[in-house]
C-alpha cells in the first residue's frame, strides 16, 4: 500500500482559546500557558480519502504537553485542507524553532508523517521599568516607552447603553516605542540573522503588544494566573482615544473576550503597517549604516512614532505617517540612520459576502457561507484564512463556530473560495435552557478572518520575512476615533428560527 496523500504544508500556528483568535504570524508564545496548535492538513490526492484519521505524534520539546487528540473524517475531499488543532501548555516551553510531527491514516494506505516547525517565543514584563522583552534564540527584543491612543469612554457603551464589555478590555491602538534588539552573538557585517531566519523583527514587537493586551483579557475571562508575567504595564496616552463595543446581550461570559481580543489584535496590526512589510526598520537601518571591517554589532535600537490619520480597520488600506530613527552600536562606534515617511496597510480585502437561509426550522442547523476577496478582486481560498463565525441567538446567547472551505457540511467545495460555519441547534439548545432563552427568533451572524502565513520551508529569510500572517482582513467590529458614534459592531447576516 501506499503512504497516505495527506501532509502538513505550512508550518503551525498559535491560536489563543479564550478569544479565539491566532496570535500574530501565528507564533506561539510561552508567556500565555494554554495556546492550540492548529495547522491545516491537505489532500494532496486527485481522488477523495475515506476513514482519515489524524493526529499529533510528538513536539520536540518536552515543555510543551498537547493534550492527546484523533481527528476522524468519514470523507475528505480531493484537494481539501482540513483545519486541525489540539490544546497544549505552553508553561515549560523553551523560545525557539521546535519540530512538530503530524501522522495521517486513510482507507487503502498506510500512516504518513508530517514534520513542520513551529515558533516559540518568550515575553517577560518588568514591572519596575515598564518594558517587555521577547526573547528567542536569536537574541532578545526590549520594547519600551510604549505610546498609544488608550479606550475612550465611548467603548463599552452603545447609545449610552453599557455593554459587557468594560471598558479596561479596550484596545490600545500602538502610535510609537522604542526597540533595543540584543543579537546572540554579536555579528560582523551589514545584517544579522532574522528571528526564527523568517519575520522582521518588527513581528516580535507585535507580540509584545497583543500578549500585553491577551493577559488582561485572560485575567478577566478566567482570573489571574494565567499568564507567566505581571499583567500592568503603562502606555503613554497619544490622542484622539479609540473607542468600540461588545455585542449587546451577551449571556455566555465569552463573548465579549473574542470581541476584545479581536479589536486588540486589529490595533496592533498599526504596528505591522507603520513598520512597513517589506522591510522593517532594523533591517532598512542596518542597510544604511554597514559597519568598518573588523566591527562587530553589538545591539541596536529604533525609536519610531507614527501618526494614524483614520483608526486602524480590517482589511482597509489605512496608512501611518511614520517618523523613525535607528542606531547600531558596534565595538567600533556608533551609527545612526532616520526615516519620515507614509505606509499603507498592505492585509487589504473587499467587503464580505455572505449567504445564509432567511428561515430555518426550529433544530435545524443553522448555516453560513462566505466568501473573502482580495483587493484586486481575487478570492482567499482553502488555507489562505484562519476564519470564525459567532452565531448571536435572539436573545445574545453566542456560539463561536469555525468557518472552513474544506467541501464538507455545507461547503459547496473544496478550495473554491466560500468558507462554510454551520451550528447544531439540538446541541446549543442544551446551553440555551442553562441560560433561560429560546431558540426561536432572529439570529444574528458576525464573521471574522485572519490571513494565514504560507510561506514555504526553505524560503531565504529576507523574503520569507515579506510574508506576515494573522492579520485580519475581515471583521465584525470596527475601530473609531470618535465617541459620536453609535456602537460599531456589525452582524453580516441574519436568520429567523421558527
């Protein structure tokens, strides 16, 4: 018999559970204990496979524990990737490239591994200076003197109504820090290896802000101690303030920490931009300052400051006029190089197309489908996209679901650009009875999308570097500078139970 024609392509990615978001270009970090790892499994077969199953063999590294998990599939197929993921604590864990091995059985074949790497990260906060450090095997990120627009009083409230969501679980939209990068080992020549030789550097900045914002949103959703460093930290406050809101009603206790996490994960996407995805300031600084022969580099520093003329939303081609300076100290001297200029948020999409059934029966499932272009019109397919989907019942209860184009349930097919979410009413009705509310009436369906990092192993750094993963290009909520307006969470669908 032959090997299963079923593999891992793309290394795996990190996904935080309470919020259900991908941490960003999917990297998995140590200061956040429990993190899934998910990868999408393909079928590289012209033909469909029968009984697959699927699971994770091992991680080279015993200080990450995945919890034991087999996927079965009666059917995948032709083509399909198949979206897979297993929870796992990442207390123990050592920052650096790690191996991962997947094994995949289907009818008439016989088991296949798959091994791919994943990225790990460590983020420590001191509190007595106010910086964070990220430190990989590469050396350590120092971000401090962090600045930003803080929540307004306009979040947390929709038409002077307060909603769930309070106002400390707010984002903080990033507008300017300093980074101090410390190599190991110092190094001669113009550029030094690239972290984990694939993201800018600028990538573990945005770490840094998403974890600071994950450890408050996980404190509250399930009480501190949850993470491996102090959940403070200050940033100085730049205006206007950014202000959003929570889903109105919700009765779960969870949604309100997706939405947060989301709208957090959207503001430090300010950072990718205003640091630029085909370069970031360290390597365009070293670039401009190559040191004398004989001169080793033995750190280096940006300070960067940004103004954001519009907030910062998925998908939009919003820009960042960027003021930036970068200084490398060697054992020879020091060198400097300064940088004023305007960026665009390249992670550009179209409006979200959705269809859904007007009415449905009492249990019946309820389903969604949904398509995502491109700016220039071309469709996200298959594994391009990490995608969720809340279900809102009519009275707030929410049901987070996954939406995947993998030609299974109600996905008309596999790689065809339509992602497809669908939830059991006879088991959510279960969750509904505990909470006192009914089936019956309209739903509401709010769709979510972040790209996934595709880049394939063995691609040279400087370009892999190019190809960042985990930002969204499509939401449910929006971000606002001004508090005058009414609350910015928008569904994309509707059905009525009857």
């Amino acid at each position: 018999m032959s090997d299963t024609p079923m593999q891992v392509l793309t290394r795996p990615f990190a996904i935080e559970p309470v919020t259900n978001i991908m941490m960003p270009d999917g990297i998995f970090d140590n200061a956040l204990y429990h993190l899934r790892i998910a990868a999408h499994i393909s079928n590289m077969s012209g033909a469909a496979l029968t009984n697959v199953t699927v699971y994770l063999e091992s991680v080279g590294d015993p200080g990450i524990v995945p919890v034991a998990r087999t996927f079965f599939f009666a059917s995948i197929p032709a083509g399909a990737a198949m979206l897979v993921m297993w929870d796992a604590n990442f207390e123990h864990a050592a920052p650096g490239k790690r191996l991962v091995s997947f094994v995949a059985r289907a009818d008439g074949h016989t088991p296949r591994r798959s091994i791919q790497q994943m990225f790990v990260s460590q983020t420590r906060f001191d509190s007595t200076s106010n910086t964070y450090t990220c430190a990989i095997e590469e050396g350590t990120l120092t971000l401090s003197k962090p600045q930003g627009h803080l929540p307004g009083k306009g979040w947390g409230t929709s038409d002077g109504k307060q909603c769930r969501c309070p106002p400390w679980l707010g984002p903080v939209v990033p507008t300017g820090f300093t980074l101090a990068w410390a190599p190991n080992p110092a190094y001669a020549g113009t550029h030094g290896e690239l972290p984990f030789s694939d993201p800018w550097w600028k990538v573990l900045a945005i770490i840094v802000a998403i974890i600071a914002a994950l450890v408050a949103i996980i404190a509250a959703a399930q009480g501190a101690g949850q993470a491996s460093f102090s959940v403070g930290g200050e940033v100085e406050e730049t205006d206007p303030s950014v202000n959003c809101c929570s889903p109105e009603g919700a009765a779960s206790g969870a949604p309100e920490y997706t939405v947060a996490g989301v709208a957090s994960a959207i503001a430090s996407g300010a950072i990718a931009v205003a640091c630029s995805d085909a370069a970031d300031p360290f390597w365009r600084g070293q670039a401009a300052t190559p040191p004398a022969a004989g001169e080793l580099t033995l750190g280096e520093r940006v300070v960067a400051q940004w103004v954001l003329p519009e907030a910062p939303n998925a998908g939009r081609p919003y820009t960042a006029d960027v003021k930036w300076q970068y200084e490398r100290f060697t054992s020879g001297g020091n060198y400097q190089h300064a940088v004023s200029e305007t960026q665009v948020n390249l992670h550009v999409a179209g409006p979200v197309e959705t269809d859904t059934p007007a009415v449905v029966p009492a249990f019946e499932p309820l389903w969604l489908r949904a398509s995502f272009r491109r700016e220039h019109n071309e469709l996200f397919r298959g594994n391009e996209l990490y995608a969720f989907a809340l279900f809102q019942a009519p009275q707030g209860l929410y049901f987070v679901q996954p939406l995947v184009d993998d030609g299974l349930g109600f996905d008309p097919g596999a790689n065809d650009g339509v992602y497809a979410a669908s939830l059991n009413l006879k088991e959510a009705y279960r969750l509904l009875l505990k909470y006192g509310q009914q089936v019956h009436g309209a739903w509401r369906v709010f769709v979510f999308a972040q790209d996934v990092n595709l880049t394939k192993p063995g691609t040279p750094p400087e370009i892999a570097a190019q190809h960042i993963g985990g930002m969204f290009v499509a939401s449910a909520i929006e971000l606002t500078f001004d508090d005058s307006l009414p609350c910015p969470l928008k569904a994309q669908a509707s059905i009525t139970v009857v």
